[in-house]
C-alpha cells in the first residue's frame, strides 16, 4: 500500500541540520524507499539529535506502509518516540494509518522495544493521538504486555469515560477473551466506587464472554461466568451502579439473576422476609366515569418486573361501574419497589388525579393486597 502523507509545515527544523550528517537525509530521499530504513539506522548513529529532529524526511521518502513500520522500529529501538507517536497525523488515508499502527503492534512479540513504546503512549499522548495507535494496542501479542494491560484496567481513571482507557479495556479482551473477566470484575468494583468508567467495564464484559464470530451465541458457561462476575459486582458497588449491573442482566435475559440483586438495588426497601413492596393499579372505566382500582404486590425478589405476573389479577378486581368497560383495564405498576403502603396510596393518588383530567367522575377503591410467589 502506498504511504500518503500531508506536508504541515517546516518539520523538525534546528540548527543541527548542517551538520556532517546531512548526507544521510539526502540519501534517504533520493528515491529508494527501500533503503530509507537503514538509512535512519546509520543517521540514529551518526546523530541521534539530527535523526529524531528529521525523522519527518524520512518518513516521507519511506514509500508505504512496510517501509514505514521498518523505520519506525529502528526510531523506536533507539528509544525516539515523540515522532513517531505523531507521525500517523500526517498519514492521510485512515486505512493507512491502521495498517501502520497495527504493523508496528504487531511486531511487539518479537521487539522487546515496541512495549515502552506502547506503553509511553499510553501515559504520554492525548486522547485523540493515542486513538490513532488503537490497531497497535489490539495488534500486540506477548505476555508481558498481558500482565500489563491487566495492571492499567485494574486502575480505572476517576472520570466516567475515558477514550485511552476504554482502548486498553477493548485490547485486554481482545486477547483475553474470557479470561479476562476477573481483572474486568476487579475494575468495575474501583470505578463503581469511584466514579470511575463504571458503564464501559461491564460493557466490555459482555464482549469478554461473547464468542468471536458475527451473530454467535454466548454458551451457557460464559454466560454463567459473565452473571457471576456481574452478581459479585452488583454486591460491592452503590445502588446506582447495582441497578445498572440488575438491568444489564434482565436485558440479557438473565431475570432470575437480575432479581436477586433487587436487595443491593434498594437495600432501603426490603421488607420481611426479604420482600419487595410495590403497588399496581387497574383503571375501570365507561361512559365517562371511572374507579381506579389500587392494591399492594408483595413479590419475594423472584422477579425483576412484575408487570406480566399482575395484569390478571389487577383485571381480577370487581367491576364497580352500572355500565360495562369495552377494553381490557389498562394496567399500571409502580416504577420501583415503594418503602411502605402510604407510599402505594400516594402513588394511587397520583393516578385518580390523572384520569379525573380524562373522564367526568373518578374514585379510588383500595382493593386487598396481591401476594405473588
């Protein structure tokens, strides 16, 4: 592939240029991009300084992307970064860009010199720079850079996002896979309790336990895996955060699991016997007039919505109007589990004071509590 790059100004320019090495940039540009490398190679030795103030020459002459990965490791074995890490700003084609940063990433298996490299890059680079190195991050393959990766995820930054973050957690997984999930767990149990990018861990989750494949389904041992990691988070993070783990779990049709987290979510809420406390409504109404018929639902933390358990016996409840309902009652329970049935009645209240907008005469009619099992 050939290499484009846009020209932004005067690159490294210094006084070192007219020294006894100039010779070394003309050769380099004399129309061999094969040679450019170890061209760079002699200049690095001829003049350290020089090489990493002109390495935008070199660059430039190197012809495509082989030639450019090649004079990047000999700049990145003599430990010349800052160029480098720029360099990709002046490649134009995006696919290019990739190709570079996954060619030099790829190499880090063989050259011990490419993790510093990486990792520098890491601490060292803006979010919006570092992303243009992403495909080296996802492309390097070496057991040290594992551990390392796993270090960096175990301690997430204080902000909800962060875009170098959320690249190293897209890498760790990416080579990990599923093994990956207790650092993930780890990570998620710091952000939640402190700030931290809380929502893009247990994202990454997910991904750790979803085979490769376009459309493939998550066996039953990952997604054992991935509800335990996510359980043991939701127990060890604040209510805000467990809610989010409890939704994440019913979505994926883990209902079950999501359930039982129902105490961690609103460990204010629980009642007797490890209960939960909700209340449900069921409007009657005709001919302009209308009861709203209103219960408490005592539910043992089986369920994370208990809407399709309730219709029927909300709809159950004797008709009190002279004249008879066409449709089915609509139905209505309350958002979350309430604290006490006062609250019920206030909610219910709520609801009388809404349909009285709609309809001529509204009542209440309190109805006795629903006990699901």
């Amino acid at each position: 592939m050939n290499l484009v790059v846009v020209i932004t100004g005067l690159l490294f320019t210094g006084s070192a240029q007219a020294g006894s090495c100039d010779y070394l940039i003309k050769r380099a540009t004399s129309g061999q991009p094969e040679a450019v490398a170890g061209v760079y190679g002699e200049m690095v030795k001829c003049d350290k300084k020089l090489a990493e103030e002109r390495f935008g020459d070199f660059m430039r002459a190197s012809g495509d992307v082989g030639n450019l990965v090649a004079l990047s490791e000999i700049a990145i074995n003599s430990a010349i970064y800052k160029p480098v890490w720029a360099m990709l700003e002046d490649v134009t084609d995006y696919s290019t860009r990739d190709e570079v940063a996954k060619g030099v990433g790829g190499s880090c298996g063989s050259n011990e010199a490419i993790l510093p490299f990486l990792k520098g890059a890491y601490f060292g680079l803006g979010d919006r720079q570092f992303g243009l190195w992403r495909e080296a991050f996802n492309a390097c393959e070496a057991d040290t850079f594992d551990s390392w990766l796993v270090e960096v995820v175990g301690k997430p930054p204080s902000i909800t996002y962060d875009e170098k973050y959320n690249t190293v957690l897209g890498a760790l997984v990416k080579r990990k896979k599923l093994d990956a999930m207790p650092a993930l767990e780890g990570a998620a149990v710091v952000a939640g309790n402190g700030g931290g990018p809380f929502n893009s861990i247990v994202d990454k989750m997910s991904d750790a336990a979803r085979p490769k494949g376009f459309g493939a389904e998550m066996s039953a041992e990952n997604k054992a895996v991935l509800e335990t990691a996510l359980t043991n988070i939701a127990k060890n993070v604040p209510t805000e955060q467990a809610r989010v783990v409890a939704d994440r779990l019913y979505q994926s049709g883990s209902e079950a699991q999501a359930a039982a987290l129902l105490p961690a979510v609103y460990p204010d809420r629980v009642q007797g016997g490890g209960k939960m406390l909700y209340g449900v409504a069921s409007v009657e109404a005709c001919d302009g007039d209308a009861i709203v018929h209103y219960a408490t639902v005592s539910e043992p933390s089986k369920r994370w919505s208990i809407q399709s358990d309730v219709e029927g016996p909300a709809r159950a409840f004797k008709a009190k109007l002279k004249c008879q309902a066409t449709e089915a009652w609509p139905v209505l329970i309350t958002p979350e589990p309430v604290a006490n049935k006062g609250e019920v009645n206030t909610w219910a209240e709520g609801i009388i004071a809404e349909w009285g907008e709609k309809e001529k005469v509204v009542k209440g009619k309190e109805e006795k509590g629903i006990t699901l099992d």
